[in-house]
C-alpha cells in the first residue's frame, strides 16, 4: 500500500509530493519532488503507483465544491474546531479562481481509479483519495497550542518555524503509529532544497525560493501521512468534516 501526499499549488506555483510505502509494518519514505503543470504531477504519480495497485492519494486543496459562493461545510468546520488554533481553512467555492483546477484534479485522480474516501475500513486495501488540510493535522499529532506559522512572515521568522516543523517530524512521527522510517531518506530532486535525512535536521533554507522549495515537500509529507494515518486507523483515530457531496477534509484526531 502506497500512501501519496500532494500539497497543490491551487492557482500558481509548484506543488509539493511525496510518496511513502507501508513495509515491515511501517511507513518507509520514498521519494519527495516538486512538480509546476498539473500534467506533470499526474505523470509522478503515474510512475509512483500502477495502475492496479493500491493507495491513497491525500491532496490538500479542494477536489470537491459544491457551492457557487460562500464557503464549504467542511471550511465552516475547520473554523470553529480549529480556529483558536489559528488553523482555519480558505474558503472554497466554485467563484474562487482556483476551483476549476482543485476540481479537475480530483476527477483527474477519480479517472484513475482514486474513489474519494470519507468512509473506509480500515486497512482495507484500495485505491482512495481523501482531501486533507496539514495545519490542523499538526495541531492534533504534534499537541500544538497554535500552528506553525512558517507560511507568511519575515524570513527568519519563517526558518525557525519551518525548522520547528522538521523536528517535530523527526521526533513524533516516527513513536506514532503507523511509524515513519525516515532512516536512509535521499532526496531524488536535485532541483530542491536538502531534504530531511534520518534524523538529521536539513539545512535551513537561506531564501524565500529555498524555504518555500522545502517547505512545499514538507507539507507533502504530511498530507500522505495523513492519509497513512486514516488508512491506519479509519474514524476510530480521525475525524471528518464535511461529507462526499459538499467537500470533506480528513484530520487526524488529537493524540492521547
């Protein structure tokens, strides 16, 4: 089972990717990668998964809108769970510019044999596609009091909360479970910034290009551990807001 996190550039910009295999009873880090054209990242994952094998694709953007304006259900939700915690999402309708590309991406992966998964049995193999939101996620499996904020901000702000967002990887992702072998990591992107290495921390990025380089595959690697984690454990240790008609995201419940 193969576990595919995408962070997708909802309008402009690269999108991050990775790819994690569930073996000898945990998850093993593949590959991370950036890709531009939606074509592209179609194509990595093509190369990442065949077409008959089993996986979960977890996508942060909204593959699902039903609204012509306001926001989702699912947004709505994020809010008044998670909005103490800064960890609100965007608001997402079909006026919004980036919906007709966040869409077509799911009726891409749908056209794959990727059926969306707001329900699962878990450690059922299949092949699913879930809609994730990684801010929230980090609240629950890394008992934070607010987000990360690495996103927006003076660079040097941004490098120590991107720097506090590799540790927290490093050293509470591996003791969860499922557990995240990040030994012999090697980062296929030579285009991209260092990687994380075992549990090594990797170099800080120097530039608002470097960190966000880094910064796109982190969240990739948090959105397929998510779906690892959903795969791992269904409802009984994650919680969904929304539903399959009007959007739903996928988050991780808060760790005991």
């Amino acid at each position: 089972m193969k576990f595919i996190g995408i962070d997708l550039g909802w309008s402009s910009g690269a999108s991050g990717l990775c790819c994690l295999n569930w073996e000898n009873n945990r998850l093993q880090f593949i590959e991370c990668d950036r890709q531009l054209a939606t074509n592209d990242i179609l194509a990595w994952i093509d190369r990442q998964i065949s077409p008959t094998e089993p996986a979960i694709i977890a996508v942060d953007a909204p593959t699902i809108i039903a609204n012509p304006t306001g926001m989702r259900l699912a947004d709505k939700l994020t809010h008044k769970h998670f909005g103490r915690y800064h960890a609100g999402c965007y608001p997402a309708n079909l006026s919004r510019p980036f919906a007709q590309k966040t869409v077509e991406f799911g009726l891409s992966l749908e056209a794959r044999g990727f059926v969306h998964a707001p329900t699962i049995e878990a450690q059922k193999l299949g092949r699913y596609q879930i809609e994730v939101f990684p801010h929230p996620a980090t609240i629950n499996l890394f008992q934070l009091e607010r987000i990360l904020k690495y996103k927006k901000g003076k660079l040097a702000e941004r490098q120590l909360e991107l720097m506090k967002l590799c540790q927290y990887i490093i050293d509470i992702l591996p003791t969860l479970k499922p557990s995240l072998n990040l030994t012999n990591v090697e980062n296929k992107n030579s285009r991209s910034s260092a990687f994380i290495s075992g549990s090594q921390l990797p170099e800080i990025p120097t530039s608002i290009a470097t960190l966000k380089a880094l910064e796109d595959q982190l969240d990739a690697l948090l959105c397929a551990y998510i779906g690892a984690h959903w795969w791992y454990w269904g409802i009984e240790k994650n919680i969904v807001l929304g539903d399959r008609t009007t959007g739903y995201i996928v988050i991780p419940s808060r760790q005991l």
